[in-house]
C-alpha cells in the first residue's frame, strides 16, 4: 500500500516474478481506495443514524409504555391509600380492560361492598338499639308504675303480662344474635335424632293454635297421607319453623280474612314442609333480598332482620333446601325440604302410609 503523487489513498498488490530462483521482476496491482472510503463513510453515516432513531424511538416507546402501565399504577396506590384511611367513595379509574383495567373494576367492586357492609352493619347497630330500647323502655315504665301502685291489682296484673311479654321479646332477640354469631364461626353443632314429621308439625300446629285464635287468625294443617321419618335436631327445626309462623301471624295482621296454611307432603326422596300465608307479599326485588343478613326490606315489624338468614343456616345444616316464593298482594310461601330415612327394612317393613306417630316408632335408631 503506498499514495500517488495525487495523494489519492490507494491499495496495492505486488507479486515477485522468478527465473529460476532469481527475482528479474515484480508485478503489482494499485488500486483507487476512494470509492471504498466514500462507501464505508456512507454506511458509518447510515448505520449512526439509524442507531440514534432507534434510540430515540425506544426511549419515546419506553414513555410511553411507563406513562400506559405506571400511570394507572399510581392511580391504584392513590386509591388505596384512600381507602386505608377509610375514604369508601374513592374509585380507580379504568385505563383499559387489561390485567391492571380488571384490577382497578375488582378495587371498585371490593369498596362498593365495603360501603355496603358499613351501611349494613350501621344500620343493623340503629335497629338492633331501638329494638332493645324498646321493650327496655317498657319494662322500666311497668315496673316504676307497679312500684308506685302495688295495691293496684289489676294495673299489676297488667304491667306483669307487659313486662313478661317484653322480656321474651328480648330474650328472642339476644338469641337471633347469638346464633348468628355461631353460625359465622361455624360454632352450631346438631344433635340429630330420628323425628316424624307430621307428628312435629301436629306439634307446632297445637303450638300456635291458641295465638291464632286469640288473633282471630285461620291456621290449618294439612299433612300428605305418608309420614315420613327424617334424621334432624328437633330444637333447630323448631327454631326455623316458629320463626317462619311467626312472621306469617305477624304479615296477615290486617287483612280481611286472615290464614296460615302448615302442609307436607313428598317429593321424590324429599319431604316439602310449606307454611303458605294470605299476607302483603313482598316484591320481587324484596324476594332476591330477603334472605340476606340484616335485611328487612320495606317492612316496618320489628326484629332483627336475622330470622330468615338463620333459618337458612340451619335447613342447610340438615343437608336441606330453604325457599321462598311471594307475590304481591298475594301473600308469602316459605318451604323446607329436607332428606328423608328409609324406615323399610329387609326382615321388618314399614307401611308408611299407616305408620303410627308413637315413639315405637323409633326404636332401632341409634345415635
């Protein structure tokens, strides 16, 4: 490699050329290394452009994807810490329906509950009060007038029933709150005992005769022509059905002829207990509702609104099924279903049909 008197960059080859052993001569090939510059400055030129356009368009790709996922990630870590100091109404906004879009509806949702419980359990804590102050208020008012009139015979008479009906209201009510608090803990246990069934519902039928009498309430019974055995803890059923009478006297108050309708009868390996009231009947919105905690709907009775979610519990608890169906202006339909025992055996049948309601009925279960 050598240059010209122009100074041109060259690039040159030189071959020796032999006689024999002897060098007589050198043969070379020079040629123009301008070109080749010209092109490798070009490509150099090309190739640094091309390297910063890239660099410039990551680095605007880059903010732009740290603005599209960090920015709704501040906007989530604002929102909860909104939250922790108890601001219920903040919400996430939704970018796009991507993993961190359907995080930010899951957050919304989630707050949307929290409010929802708060105002439940708000709620709950103003009308379990009143509820209490109520009968307490009653009870003192009784009892300072008995206090003040202890010769007053029939004043004393009077503000006795009073106190002793408003004390069974309380009692009532502490339990509703007692076996809710099992029922969250799971702290309810069974004692399960082989029970038949229309016996019990000819039971609580004798039960509440009296009141419905007294409030001018007709209460039927209806049982199917097959009694039926079922394994149950007969105070816990007890519980769901009176609570479910209950609140039938209490919604047929006020109509023109008043009725509660107790029935059974089987379904498949199921026996249906319904107990069919001619009251208001609640809306379908009501209907969705009505068996959630705490919920009382429209009505103005009083209670806890505990009732029905317990009774719930506890046909589920029985490996049951708990309904209700109501029309307005109709009235209400409540039913359990629940499994019934074959009593039929190998060596020894039962006839179902004509099965007596005797406790011998029994024998050969064992707990």
């Amino acid at each position: 490699r050598g240059r010209l008197d122009t100074r041109e960059a060259v690039m040159s080859v030189s071959v020796p050329i032999y006689d024999g052993k002897i060098v007589v001569g050198v043969l070379r090939y020079v040629s123009s290394m301008s070109m080749v510059n010209a092109l490798l400055k070009s490509n150099v030129v090309a190739v640094t452009i091309i390297a910063v356009v890239i660099l410039l368009v990551a680095t605007i790709v880059g903010r732009v994807m740290s603005s599209l996922i960090l920015k709704p990630i501040r906007n989530l870590i604002r929102v909860t810490r909104e939250i922790t100091k108890g601001n219920l109404e903040a919400k996430a906004t939704v970018y796009n329906n991507d993993e961190i879009g359907q995080l930010s509806k899951a957050i919304n949702r989630m707050t949307d509950e929290i409010a929802q419980s708060y105002k439940t359990k708000n709620d709950f804590i103003s009308s379990i009060s009143h509820e209490l102050r109520t009968p307490l208020t009653s009870i003192n008012g009784w009892a300072e007038t008995i206090e003040d009139s202890p010769e007053d015979v029939e004043t004393t008479r009077m503000g006795m029933e009073i106190i002793s009906r408003e004390t069974k209201r309380m009692i009532r009510l502490v339990n509703d709150l007692l076996d809710f608090s099992k029922l969250q803990s799971h702290r309810i246990e069974l004692e399960l005992e082989p029970i038949w069934m229309n016996d019990f519902l000819e039971r609580l039928y004798n039960q509440f005769l009296p009141r419905a009498s007294q409030e001018e309430i007709a209460l039927r019974l209806h049982l199917g022509n097959t009694d039926v055995m079922v394994m149950a803890d007969e105070n816990r059923l007890s519980q769901v059905f009176v609570n479910i009478l209950d609140n039938a006297f209490k919604f047929v108050k006020g109509r023109a002829y008043p009725e509660v309708v107790i029935q059974a009868h089987m379904l498949d390996d199921q026996v249906v207990m319904t107990i069919e009231d001619n009251g208001p009947g609640m809306s379908s919105e009501e209907l969705v509702r009505v068996k959630e905690k705490f919920y009382k709907g429209s009505s103005k009775q009083s209670g806890t609104g505990l009732g029905l979610s317990i009774a719930n519990e506890i046909v589920a608890l029985h490996n049951g099924t708990f309904y209700i169906d109501s029309i307005r202006g109709v009235g209400t339909k409540v039913s359990v279903v629940l499994p019934y025992e074959d009593t039929t055996t190998d060596e020894d049948s039962y006839d179902l049909e004509s099965a007596p309601l005797s406790d011998e009925n029994t024998n050969g279960y064992q707990m």
